[in-house]
C-alpha cells in the first residue's frame, strides 16, 4: 500500500471501481475539485485502506448503508459494481437487500433489488 | 435446519442472541405477541435462515443498515451482540462503524461507535 | 368551528391532547412562544381544522408518519394519546405499528409497538 | 380469507393493486423471485389480511408512511392506486398529504401531492 | 413588509424565486391550490418573513436541510436559485456542500454538489 | 492557520468547542482512536478549516443538518455550544429551529428548540 493518503485512495479505487470513479471526478473537476480529493483522501485512502474489514466486507457495509438510507442511487449503483469487483458474488447482493426488508422495510428492499438489476444486466451488455 | 419457519427462526434466534429476543418477547407479550411471532417467523425463520450469506455477515448487514438509520439504538446494541456471537470480532465492529461514517457522517459513526463501546463494557462485566 | 386560526387551533387541541399540548407550550414559553403559536395556528388551526379527513384519520396519518420517520418519541407518544381522544382504539394503533414494519422496517415497528405500550400503561395507572 | 399465507396475500393484491403488483413480479421474477413471495406471504398474507384495520385504513397508513419518508416514489404511487381501490377518495388522499407538512416538512407534502397529481391524471386518461 | 401574511409571503416569494414558485403554483393548481397558499402564508409569510436571520442565512439553512436530508431534489434546486437570488454566492454554496459530507455522508454531499452544478450551468446558459 | 491537518484541526475544535471535543475524545479513546483523529483531521482540519464560508456559517450549515435529521442529539448539543463560540446568537439559532419546521416538520423543529433551550440553560447556570 503507498504510504501517501491520496496515492493510496487512487490505488483502492482503481482496484474497486475505477470507470465509476472517473466519470464522478470528472463531473466535478468543473465545480468542486476538492470534493473529489476528500473522496479519495479520506473515503479510500483513510478508511478503505484500513485492515479489520477487508474490501468485500467493506462493500457489504457501503451496500448496506446506502440501500437502507435509500437516498442515493447513483452511490448505491456504482457500489453494486464495486461489490462484485471487490470479490462479492451477485447472490450475495441478492441476499443482502433481501435482509435490508427487516431493518428498513419493503420498498428500499425492492428499490435495492431493482437497482442490483439493472446494474447486473449493464454489466452482461457489457461484456 | 427445521423446516417449520418458527421452529426455524427460533433456532437461528438461539444461536444470535436469545436473551435479547427473549427480553424484548417478554415485553411485547402484553401488547402484541404477533410482531414477536412476526420477527421470528419472517425476519429470522424466512431471511436469516437463508443461504448466500453467512450469519456474520448477515449481522455486517444489520449493524450497517441500524448504524447508517441512526433511528433504533436498542436493536443496534442487540445486534452488536448477535455480531459477536455469530463470530464477527470486536475489532470488525469498530471498522464498521468507522466507515460508515462515509455513508451516514461523522454522528451517525460516533454513535455507533459509542454504542459498541458500551456493549463491549457490558460483556466484559457480565464475563 | 371558530373561524380565527387560533381559537380554532386551540379548540382542536382540547379535543385531542390538551394536557400534552399545554406541557409543550409551558416548555417553549421561555425559549419561543412563536412556535407553539405556529403549532396552534398552522398545524391545528389550518391543517386538522379542514374537513376531508375527520379526527381519527388524521391521528392515524400522524402517528404513521412519525413511527415511519421513528426521530420523534415524544410527538409519537402524545399523539397515541391523541389518537385515542380522536376515537381510535388501542387495536387500531396496534396494528397500525405493525404495519409500518412493512414500510420501514421491523425496528421502527417495534419502537412504535413499545411506545404504545407505554402509553397504555400510563394510562391505565391514571384512570 | 383462504388459510394459505400465499393465497390469502394474492387475494389481497387482487382487490388493492393487481396491475402494479404483476408488474413488479415481473420485474422481480429474473433476480429475486422468493423477495415477491415475501411481499404476497408477509406483507399482505400476514398483514394486510389482518383485522383490526380496514383496506383503505391500511392504505393511509402506508401512504403517510411514504409520502414522510419520501424515499420511494414508485411504491407511494403504486399505493395510491390502491388507496383509491380500496375505497379513499381523491379528496382523503390530498388531505393526507396536506398533513404531512406539519410532520415531515412541505418538500414532502409537496412531493407526494404532485405524485398523486400524476396518478389520478394517469387514471383519468385510462378510463 | 405588508401586515397581511399572504401579501409579506408573496413579496418575499418575489425576492428570493419568483419563477420557481409560479411553477410549482401552476402545478398544484390543479390538485390543491390551499397547499400554494400555505407555503406562502406560512412557509413565507410567517417564517423567512421574520427578524432574526437574514435572507441568505435562511437559505444557507434551507440548502443545509434538504442536502441532509436527501429526499427532496426539486426544493434543493429551486432553493439554490433562491441562495443566489438572497445573496449568497456560489463558492458559498459550494462550501455549504462540502461541509454536509461531514454531518450526512459523501453520497449526500455530492448529490448536493451536482444539484448546484445543474443549476449554475442553467443559470449561465439562460443569461 | 497551521499547515498540518491535526493541528489545524485542534486549533478551530479549540475555538468552537473544545470541552465537547475533549469529552468525546476521551470517550473513544478506549474504543477507536482513530475516529477522534478522523473528526480531527478530516471534519475541522480539512473542512472546517476551509475559506468561503465563516465559521459562524459553518455552524449555521451544521446545526440546520443535525436538526433536520434528529437523529444525533448530543452532536446537536455540542454545536449548539459550538454555534455561540463561533458569533452566532441565541436569536438566531431559535430562528434556525424555527425554520426547520418548513422542510422536516414540526417535531423536528420542537426537538431542536428545547435542545437549545437545555444548552443555554446550562450555560446559564455555569455562569
């Protein structure tokens, strides 16, 4: 791991999302460039890089929080794909928004799923 | 496994935190011994019985969806219990709570930090 | 109905909760008066003085909103009590914080069961 | 009321919102089928089946529910489909809105008047 | 400032977005024209009307609220608008952004940020 | 203003709030470190340390999201405390509270103004 904060942040982005990473920061190199630097600095290069969770687990989490708080589908998204490159299967996704129903009721369950949908569906196109 | 769905969630209700469930059973028993069968029979006889995801990972997914809501500090401290006896470590619920501080901000995070804090403190005593 | 928004407002609120609403004011008269006459005038005055939906329907509106939301404790407890003024019965509430475990989850379902329960007992003591 | 949890859920997706729901199972059916099971048995097998509350009660209290969390528009107007259906009247579904400002903020009443705009404009052109 | 309440709201509706209040005025003609006449009265009339902050403060708290909150992204908009028109400045704006990541989470925070994007390219665009 | 983030960081804790930040930093102590060095370093040395807003503002942004939410009262507390160290009045921090009923309603609003009546009755009494 590089020892410098936002080196380590790129190294980790590359590893989980890179394309989605690209496209944000490059939506905000117009507005607020800073904001994309704490993303990195801060979301991956401080906190993703720590050991005691390791990257699947850490996704399982992102998912988790995003599909409960509901808020933030293009996060949610974008986090789907990093799940899976992070070495989470899709039936592994499946089943965690399954068990959002529990803790944050039906509708984000079903708005998780359709997302995981879609997004597994852009991915097949893909490739 | 059982294949009656009570008898099911009961079991799995054994192995995550029986004295909680019992706890909260004895209280709702009053008022509506339903939602108990409910929460037996669905959240745990239906979900958490289900293969895909292992039961600490489950409770990765329940302390993360609890921790980012922000709205039920009983359940996440039961939880944080379930964590630990379905094998998560301490050290895992820490970094939990420490990223989700990305998704849900810094009092979200400080919040269930404190509260593992506190949960941690009370097995301690209790051993 | 009296036609000026605050005698209007104040004469909702001796139909549903008056003791909890005078409690409210007491508490605000030292801080912000402006809001308890905000709360009269607008909530009661304006909004539960319409026609469209009768007393009953707007407690369980409120109490619907404010378990789903579960940010609220003591607006929820005082409109349980509410809502009983209004003419709903313990049964109605009851399956009404059921319901909202389809909505929004066990836990808030849950924390709205426990606070209903406690308002019944409370009651229960005082008659 | 069948004594099947499934066919009892089916029976009552059928008077409430049999379009919607055959839609969403559809939809659901390539990724999770079991989380529309879920749905039929749980929600509406279990729940709404329930006594205590009638069919347009049950749609108030989900509709408040969603219109305060504002966090699933496609699901609050599926439910004011099956408000309607279940026998509120457009006026009811308006006045329940109105009062969602005093407990979530006008953004949301706002947002779940203008939702219930396009339903009943999309009813109306239907028929 | 007029005395009457539904005057003081429509001329600080004037000030702050007089377009974006038409709008949505138009738009709720048709269903509810009493909620366009509440959040003049009220939301207008009787809360930014008041002493105490001035105009762009207010604004700072509006924007501050609804990027936390997240459920609202037409109100977070037309609020950035009337930002500009109270006289804060973008780089405020953008500083108000960046600062929820801390209180709500990045996803919040760069919602927020790509919300205030949309609308200084609109702004340059129609001048 | 230092050029290292950590004392950067401690020196605006230092202006705003510095017995909170101490009482929360020695509470995590035993627990995650780490997170008081993250509050630090990210939320004050990087964020709040920033030019374009004034730190009276930040608090305006810090209070109206914490109020909005409801879902972290001690935070809310402390930058109560904190928004009076930074120039903000009593006046308008009650004029904050009050605006917040427009976008997350009015129990939000109430939780917040008797947050801010108990902190400034404390200060008072420690006067």
């Amino acid at each position: 791991m590089p020892s410098d904060r936002h080196a380590r942040g790129l190294a980790i982005l590359q590893q989980i999302n890179p394309k989605s990473a690209d496209a944000l920061f490059a939506e905000l190199a117009a507005i607020c460039p800073d904001l994309s630097r704490f993303v990195t600095e801060f979301a991956y290069g401080d906190i993703y890089a720590r050991p005691g969770l390791n990257l699947a687990q850490r996704e399982l989490v992102t998912l988790s929080a995003l599909a409960a708080l509901g808020n933030a589908t293009p996060q949610l998204k974008s986090h789907i794909v990093g799940a899976l490159n992070a070495g989470c299967t899709r039936q592994e996704i499946i089943e965690l928004m399954l068990q959002i129903s529990v803790y944050a009721g039906f509708p984000a369950a079903i708005n998780g799923m359709l997302a995981a949908k879609e997004v597994f569906a852009m991915l097949d196109q893909a490739s």
